[in-house]
C-alpha cells in the first residue's frame, strides 16, 4: 500500500497532464455521442467526477508526503521538450485567427496578428536555458485548482438538467448541447493547466484556449445579441493577451526568462508587472473592462456561473495575486493597482443597487468582489493578502451557489427580474432556502466573504485614499442584496408543506454547494487561522514574516466566530420551538390593508383558491373593485442612469491607468 | 398580566362613517390639555398593535366588513368603545337607506359613549372604563364574530350599448 | 463589593450581567425620552416605567401571525442585537461588532418585506436607505477609534488615558445623527415612528403583534443601550462624566426629535453622505497627523 502511494507521489505530473487533457478528451467524447442521451449524462458524470477527484488529488499529491513535504511541487523539463509550448501557443494563436477571420472581425484579427508577431519573436529573441520549469504548483495554485475542481464540478452537474431544459426552448440557431459541453468541459481543464503552469508559453496558451472556449460558450445559442457580446469579450480579451504577451517579450528582450521566476521585482520587470496586472484587468473585467462580463450574461446560466465562480474571471486575480508580492518595494506602483480595485469595488457595488435583473445584480457584484481581491492584493500587508486569498476561494463557492438558483428560477419563472421573485418560499421552497443561504454567506458575520472584506478594511486603514472607497462599497454591497433577500422572502402562510419538483442531479449540486458555504462558513476562522494565513506568511519574500503576521493578526484571529454561530443555531431552534407551539390556524390573520382585504383567512389557507398562495394581499379599492398589490423595490432609475455612471467610472479608470503608467516609468528611472 | 395590561392600553382609532365631529374631539384627547398618554394611552395607527378598539359613526354596508376585519385583526385581550351616539345606535343616521345601525349590529362593544360629540373628558372616561374591562378579559376569551355576508356596493352597471344603427334596420326590415 | 469585582472579573458574568442590564438601560432611557417629550409639550406624560408595562404587556397578548418565517427574522434580530452587546462587553474587535449589529437591522428588513404588507413593505424599504445612510458614518467611527488606539478592539479603548472626546468631537456630533437614525427620532424617522399616525401607519414593524412585537421592542432597547454605551465610551476614563456626556447627547437628540419635522429619506441620505460624512472624514484626516 505504502509502496504504491509512493509511486503516486512520482507521477504528479502525469496527473496534472491527466487533469488537462482528460477534461478535452471527455469534451470531445461528449460531443461525438452527443445524440445518446443516456451515455451522455453518464460521460457528463464522468467528468466531473474527474475533475474534482483528479484536482484534489492534485492538490494533495503536490503537497507532498509527511517524509517529503515540499510547499512548491515543481517540473523540469529539457529546454527541447519545452518546445511543446511555443507549438502550442502557435497553435491557439492561429485558432484566434481562424475564429477572428470566420466572424469577419478587423480588429480582433489585428490583435491576433500582433500576438502571434510578438509569440514568434519572443521565441527567437535571445537563448533558451537548458531546461524549464513547465509546471509549478504552489499554495496560490492548489486553492485555484480546488476552486476550479470543486465548484465547476458541481456546475457541470447541475448543467445535466438545465441543458435538457433549455434545449427544449432554445433559440433558433442555437449550438447543439454536444458543442456546449465539448466547450464547457474543456474550459475546466484549461483553467487547471493556466494555474499550474509556470512557462509563460504554456501560460499564454491556456490564457488564450480559455478565452475563446468564453467566446464560444457566450455565442452558443446564436443569434445578433449573444454574436455581438460575444465578440466584444473575446476583442476584450484579445486585447487583454495582446498585453500578456507583450510584457513576454519585453522580459525576454531584456534577458530576463521566460517563466514567472523572472519577475523577480528588480526594476527592469515593472513595466511587464505593471502589462500582466492590465491583463489581469481584462479578464476579470474591472473598470474599464468590464463591459464584456456584462454581455457575457446572454449565456445559458451555467456558464455564467463557470464564468464568475470558478474560471476566467478568478484567472485575472490569480496572475495579480501572482505578480503582486514581488513588487511591494514599488509603493506608488502598487498604491495604483489596489486604487484600481477599490474603485471597482465601489463602483460596481454602486451599479448593483440600480439593477433589478437577478443576473446583473450577480455579476456586477462578481466584479466588486474581484475588485477587492486586487486592492487586497495592492495593499501589500499580509494581512490584506491573506483576505485576498480567501475572497477568492469563498466567492467562488458562495456565487456558483447563487448563479446556479438564479438559473434554476429563471426556468421555472421564465424572469430573472427579481421583482419577480414573489412567493418564492412556496413556488421553489428548496431553491429559495439555498438561495438564502447563498446570498447570508456574503454579508452573515462569520461567513468568508464578510471576514474578508472586515480584514480588508482593517488592513487598508494605513491608505485613507482606498479607505474610503472600501467603506462606501461595502454599505452598497448590504444595500442591493438586502433588496434581493427581501424580496426573496415575501410569502403568505401555508398549513401544508409545499414540494418542489426537482431532479436528483440539480438537487445534488445545489444541495452541496449550500452545505459547503455551511460548512467553510462554520469554519472560517479555523480555515483563515491555518491556511490562508500560512500561505500569505510564505507568500512574502524576506523578513520574518510569520512572525509578523501572527502579531498583525492576533487581534483578529481571537474573535469569537462560535458566539455568532451560537446565536444562529439558538434562534433557528427557537424559531422550530415557536412553530410547533405557537403557531395555531386561528391566529393566522392577513396583512393589515385598512380592512379591505378582499380575501378572508380561510380562503387564503385553502389550496384550491389560493394557487399563487399571494392572493391575501388583494384589497377592494374603489366602487369594489379587487386590485393586485405589487411592490417594488428603489432601484434608483430616476436619479442614476447606469449607462452614464459607466461612463464617468470608464473614464476615471482609463485616467488611473494612465497614472498607473506614469508610475511605472518614474518607478524604472 | 393584567396589571400591565391596564397600564399600556394602545388605542387603534376607527372612522366608520362619521361625520368627523367625533374624530376631531377624539384626536383633541391627546393635546396637552388632556393628555391621554399620562393613562399610558398610546395612539397607535393600526390593529395590530391595539388593545383598545375605538370607533366614530355608525356603520353602513359598504364598510361593516371593513369593521370586521379591523376588529379581527386585533390580537386579544381586546375591548371595543363606540364613540358617540351614531357608533351607539346609528343616531343621526339611523335611517338612512344604506345604514345598519350602531356598530354591535357588526362586532362586540364593551362601552358606549354618549354625546354628539362626546366631550374629551367623557372620552377619556370611556377609555378608562375600558381599560377596566379590559383587565378582566384575557387571551382565551376572545370574541369571534359571526361570518358576515361581504357587502360591495358596486358601480352601477351601465346601460348595453343601443344596438348600432344599421343593425336595428336590418331588424326592422 | 467584592461580588461586583466578581462580576467585572469574569467574563461570563460580564455577559450575563449585561444581558440583564442593557434592556433595563433601554427602557428606561425610552421612558425617559417620553417623560421628557411630554413635558417640552408642556403635557404630563405617561409614567416613568411606561416602556416597561408596553413590553409586558406585549407578551400577554395573542400571537397574531402573518405567516411563520416571520418568528425566525423576529428572533434573529433580536439575538444578534444581543449578540452585539456581549461583543461590546467582552472588548472585541469593533469592525465585527458593526457587521454583527447590520446584520440584525438586515433580519428586521427582510422580516417585514417577506410579509407583502404595502406599508411595512415602503417602511422596510425606507429602512435599508437608512442602513445606507449611516453605515459609512460608523466604520469611520471605528476606523478613528483604531487611530486613536492603535487597536481595533474595543478593550484597548479603556487603556487609552484620554478621553476619545477630546480627539474626536467631530465624530461624536456626526454619532449623534446616527443615533438619531437609529431611534428613530424626527427628522430620520422615516422607517417607522413612535409617534401615533403616519403615511406608512407603523412601517417595518407593522405585522409584528402581541410577543413579537415584544420581542422586537426588547431588541429595540437593546440597541438603545448600545448606543448610550457608545457615547459613554466618549468619555471611558470617569464614569461619570461618560454618563454625563451621553445624557448630553440623548438630549441634544430628542430636542432635535421635538423641533423636526419628518423630512423625505432621499433627504437624510443626502444629508448624512454629506455633512456628518464629511464630519468624520475631517476628523479622520485630523487624527493621521
């Protein structure tokens, strides 16, 4: 037994190509027998039954065995063999331009023209060393490859069922499932293969493989919209590797490598620093950027959910999680970088309030969220890294969670407006329970998210300029989900426990999405206290950082999350207690309307009259005339136009890069 | 309990179909000059939160499920004051083609104020003699009102449109 | 004596002793607020322990219901506010307290939206602006608070020589317009007022009746001293001008209640996103040195 766990440790790599390949293969797989319905489903189990045994077993197999613990796994390969690369980077980059000529798109073919111009060069510019390091993972990298594996797993899953749903309503011209999930699939590995590699080759394929399976997976139900936001992603992103590559070959012009050890914060490497951060931008769409996740909402739901939670947009914040620890002697440098955050922080979380569409609401709030990850990672206090860290990991669970209810709702629905969300506890009472719990683990006080962003703010309070915007972004983050939460919640009384109807496989995706934000919300201190802390303390080059971070952190790691865990369970039990002894039917009495109810209780309990279970809320108004309540929530729409607000925000955040820029080339001199 | 009960009586004030004479002198209870709140009185706008049912004119049939349901709505122990006469009897009213009468034709009364309007003190008389009763009530006995049929007045109907012009021709023919 | 040092020494008896104590400060401070709201109007007013016999009152009442989740946010809200004070007490970290003490108003606010009454419904609305409206203002309190300490707990506050007042009088008049908000006092009472009849009848509390409604009044006093207990914190080196100064306060805001008219709740936001905002923010730069 022993023995063969050991040779386990020996072939990590292989699992790790296993873990890339697999996903395309199974892809492919899926697309060929698209037509078996059966077979299908299974091949769909299948690999997300891979992609989340194959990632943890990654992760921990990376991590070492107890003889042999080692922080970063590493591969090195013979400088020959990491040829393999450039072909595909080649590869990619003329699939770029194949999709750029197909739609006829001038400036995406441009930009694909200056990539592969600047690939071939950087390859034949200057010598190769005599062997690279391929692959590298380390704990930034384990946590994205468990994100990925763990939330798009169940993503996949729950796309069995909502696939069925929506082919049987697609629009005309819509790709065939088999396309969708070739695509999908594919996604999944290249995300592994992005994090872990460490050639910046690799790296700029993997980059580019996941922007067009994004272009793909937007466009997949045709038609002029979705051909439209489809093409302005995958121009954003192009744009986004034009950068990428650029500082590739900046670095090798000036002999520097070509693998993330080259960034090594001497100051020849800021300004390709500073290009990768602007990449990083572009993909998880920050100000000014971030018009392509908007558009990218058209998608069928799951991808939207692959989007946000687990994959490309979290790509952005790894390379800026990256990059960042190296640069933090260049303060002016990194102040900008984390101004950028922050402001799309408040920005974004501004821009939700005025949002009454669900998946909107969803993404502008995915964008404050990654905002603040690149301000934590801006900061530079471990402090505020380690609340990085664990913003990445916890959104990823909490909005894959949230973005799958919103698809399910908005297929029974058929609105993803949430004023439309009326009685939900009784049409969907599952969906709407895990919805809750969802969106209670962004603002409940020991869930991650809101650890993080506490940590955050504690750890900005030495640069006032950010303070300000991370204060007035998290009121606006309590304003737009306290409206979704309410209106989530409105609901009559029913004596008989309604049922929803529900396939076992989207029950079993949302079901373990929720008990995993129960969970890792029970845990968070433990988690943040073991993990996230250690990894920031390691991240930090130079000085004794564990033992500073233990005296930064000390204050916090002392909170007492149990009392609030306590005060939860001791309501939730009471409110049982009081349900089951309180509660009579002759108490039940409607909502006070001035006496007009036009309904009585007993029509209200009985089922067969009251089938919305919202008539209660009718009231006669004049001459006897029944009129239907509705309710709205502020949205703003009168004072705040969000195409302007765009724009202004647009404007400042091309004026802060442009200020970004200046400090980079003052920093150089 | 009952103690407290008689210490906090929140009013819920009711206008059926008075003609506003009882309402302002009622409203005039909580000026200084009378200060209902030294009794603990508190005017509250809505049933919910009453103990104390007080209300002005008599009822008609458009509102008497209106006064049902105010009353319905009010958690138990609850006490009800007609203020005034037409609250009483129907007074004034009484004879009217749309009016049923006082309002005990509609739901329990516990005191009935005389005056037309009641002076503020016998007002507040009233609402003491209330509260008194009201310490004798507890959460068991409450008064369920009988099942009213729902009285809408509604729009007269209009007339059917005269047949068109032509169509009446062709009948004739 | 020597019980009351037992009392201060152990932490669990400091939460218990001021589980008992804050609604007991509460009340009282509202009875004091109507005495002395009936007495500016020249009336007499209800008794002192008037708040008192209300809650006990509640709680004998019938347990009208508009539906059940109502209980759950009902009890939520209250055992967060709760939770709230024995952070406090226990001198941890301020910023947690603050989301604990959001969270709790949030339960209240979703509580009275699920019940799709069109009044609790505008009120809870009104409510969450107001949440809006006031967030910023606290966590700069507290971020002052770190500056003044070096420290974000709120034990570390008591270590400090001088009295916080003296740093930061500024941020203690933009504390008072939250305070202000909080209880609901005119020209912020947008939510739901103390005060007899309004547009929105009672607001967010509206299809709360009988124990519940108790349950949030006790809540309610709860938060009362709370915030009384931050304004003593003002003053944390003598008790006794501590309480001076937040009696000063409380007054400062019931006048303000008495001579206000309601005014609209995009006023208050406007309101408090500029002059008490800007308040704290001066002081803040002040205190950066």
């Amino acid at each position: 037994m022993e023995r063969i766990i050991n040779s386990l440790f020996g072939m990590t790599h292989w699992v790790l190509i296993a873990m890339v390949v697999a996903p395309i293969l199974l892809g492919s797989l899926t697309f060929l027998l698209q037509k078996k319905e059966k077979l299908r489903t299974f091949l769909i189990w299948l690999a997300s039954a891979v992609v989340l045994v194959g990632g943890i077993l990654l992760v921990w197999l990376s991590a070492g065995n107890e003889e042999n613990v080692v922080k970063v796994w590493q591969w090195k390969v013979s400088s020959s063999f990491g040829m393999i690369g450039f072909g595909l980077e080649a590869f990619i980059l003329l699939a770029l331009l194949y999709v750029g000529f197909k739609i006829e798109n001038g400036w995406i073919v441009f930009l694909g023209l200056i990539q592969t111009g600047l690939a071939i060069a950087s390859h034949f510019i200057g010598t190769h060393p005599e062997s690279l390091v391929i692959f590298r993972i380390d704990n930034l990298t384990r946590i994205l490859i468990l994100v990925t594996a763990v939330v798009g797993s169940a993503i996949l899953v729950f796309s069995i069922n909502y696939m069925k749903e929506h082919e049987k309503h697609a629009p005309e011209g819509a790709g065939s499932p088999g396309r969708f999930y070739f695509f999908f699939i594919s996604f999944m590995g290249c995300m592994i293969g992005l994090v872990a590699s460490n050639n910046f080759s690799l790296f700029s394929t993997f980059w580019e493989a996941t922007t067009l399976c994004s272009f793909a997976l937007i466009g997949q139900d045709g038609g002029e919209a979705r051909r439209v936001n489809a093409t302005r992603a995958l121009l954003i992103n192009s744009f986004g590797g034009v950068l990428l590559l650029g500082a590739v070959f900046f670095l090798k012009l000036n002999h520097c490598g070509e693998d993330f050890q080259s960034l090594t914060g001497s100051s020849i490497t800021v300004l390709p620093a500073m290009l990768f951060c602007m990449a990083a931008f572009t993909k998880s769409a920050l100000f000014p950027f971030q018009s392509w996740l908007l558009g990218a909402m058209v998608a069928p739901t799951p991808v939207s959910a692959l989007l946000h939670a687990a994959t490309m947009v979290k790509a952005g914040v790894y390379l800026v999680m990256r990059i960042s620890p190296h640069y933090s002697q260049y303060t002016s440098f990194m102040m900008m970088i984390a101004f950028t955050g922050a402001l799309s922080f408040a920005g974004a979380a501004f821009l939700a309030c005025t949002q009454s569409n669900a998946k909107k609401v969803l993404a502008y709030s995915t964008i404050s969220n990654l905002g603040l990850v690149v301000a934590c990672a801006g900061i530079e206090s471990p402090l505020a890294y380690a609340a990085g860290l664990s913003i990445i990991a916890f959104h990823a669970v909490s909005k894959g969670l949230l973005f799958l209810c919103v698809g399910r709702i908005e297929q029974k629905l058929g609105s993803r407006d949430i004023e439309m969300m009326d009685g939900m506890p009784y049409k969907m009472p599952f969906t709407t329970m895990v919805a809750m719990v969802g969106m209670m683990s962004m603002l409940l006080p020991p869930f991650g998210m809101l650890l993080s962003k506490w940590l955050a703010i504690e750890a900005t309070i030495h640069s006032p300029f950010l303070l300000v915007f991370l204060v007035t972004g998290s009121a606006f983050t309590v304003y737009f989900w306290a409206k979704w939460m309410g209106h989530m919640q409105i609901q009559g009384y029913h004596p008989d426990k309604p049922v929803e109807q529900i396939s076992h496989s989207t029950k079993f995706s949302l079901g373990y999405l929720a008990i995993l934000v129960i969970v890792t919300g029970i845990f968070t201190m433990m988690i943040f206290r073991h993990v996230f802390t250690t990894m920031a303390a390691e991240t930090f080059p130079g000085l004794d950082m564990v033992a500073k971070i233990s005296s930064l952190y000390r204050e916090q790691a002392m909170f007492p999350a149990y009392l609030v865990i306590g005060c939860m369970a001791i309501s939730l039990v009471l409110t049982a207690i009081f349900v089951a002894f309180l509660v009579r039917k002759k108490n039940i009495r409607p909502p006070y309307l001035c006496g007009e109810n036009a309904i009585t209780i007993e029509e209200e309990l009985n089922p067969e009259k009251n089938k919305s279970g919202l008539r209660s809320y009718d009231f006669y108004s004049v001459g006897g005339k029944v009129e239907h309540a509705v309710f709205s929530s502020y949205y703003f729409k009168n004072y705040i136009d969000e195409n302007r607000v765009s724009r202004y925000m647009n404007w400042i955040s091309w004026l802060s890069m442009i200020v970004l820029l200046g400090c980079v080339i003052a920093s150089i001199k | 309990m009952s103690k407290f009960t008689g210490k906090s009586p929140w009013v819920v004030h009711f206008n059926c179909n008075s003609c506003n004479g009882c309402d302002i002198e009622f409203l005039a209870c909580l000026t200084p000059l009378y200060d209902a709140e030294r009794f603990g009185v508190l005017h509250v706008g809505n049933p919910k939160h009453a103990d104390i049912l007080v209300v002005t004119g008599s009822v008609n049939k458009k509102n008497m499920h209106v006064l049902k349901n105010v009353y319905d709505q009010i958690p138990s122990p609850k006490a009800v004051v007609a203020m005034g006469v037409c609250a009483a009897t129907g007074g004034l009213f009484a004879d009217c083609y749309n009016v049923v009468g006082g309002i005990d034709k509609v739901i329990p009364v516990d005191v009935h104020v005389p005056g037309c309007p009641p002076k503020p003190e016998a007002m507040l008389d009233g609402i003491v003699k209330a509260v008194e009763i009201l310490k004798k009530k507890t959460k068991e006995t409450e008064t369920v009102t009988e099942e009213l049929p729902v009285v809408i007045v509604k729009p007269k109907e209009l007339p059917a449109e005269p047949a068109a012009p032509e169509a009446a021709k062709e009948s004739e023919k | 004596m020597t019980y009351i040092d037992m009392i201060l020494e152990s932490p669990l008896w400091r939460c218990v002793a001021v589980l008992i104590l804050a609604p007991t400060i509460g009340t009282l401070l509202s009875g004091f607020d109507r005495k002395f709201t009936a007495r500016l109007q020249g009336r007499v007013g209800p008794s002192f322990w008037q708040p008192v016999y209300d809650i006990f009152k509640l709680f004998g009442k019938q347990q009208i219901l508009v539906h059940r989740t109502q209980i759950a946010y009902a009890l939520l809200h209250l055992f967060f506010l709760m939770l709230t004070v024995v952070l406090l007490v226990l001198g941890e970290d301020l910023l947690m307290i603050l989301f604990c003490q959001a969270f709790s108003a949030l339960c209240l606010v979703i509580a009275s939206m699920s019940v799709r009454s069109p009044y609790s419904w505008i009120g809870s609305q009104r409510k969450i602006l107001q949440m809006l409206a006031y967030e910023p203002t606290l966590v700069l309190l507290i971020l002052a608070v770190y500056l003044q300490n070096n420290s974000f707990l709120g034990a570390k506050v008591l270590e400090n020589d001088t009295p916080l007042i003296y740093s930061m009088p500024l941020m203690f008049i933009s504390l008072l317009f939250v305070i202000a908000i909080e209880f609901e006092k005119s020209p912020f009472d947008v939510a739901s007022s103390h005060h007899a009849h309004q547009e929105i009848v009672k607001g967010t509390t509206l299809e709360f009746s009988g124990p519940f409604l108790g349950l949030i009044e006790v809540a309610h006093a709860y938060e009362m001293a709370m915030f009384f207990g931050l304004m003593v914190a003002f003053w944390h080196t003598s008790l006794i001008m501590g309480i001076v100064l937040a009696l000063v306060g409380f007054i400062l805001v019931l006048l303000m209640d008495n001579i206000c008219a309601r005014l609209t709740s995009w006023w208050m936001v406007r309101f408090m996103w500029t002059i008490p905002l800007t308040l704290s923010l001066a002081n803040l730069i002040w205190l950066w040195r």
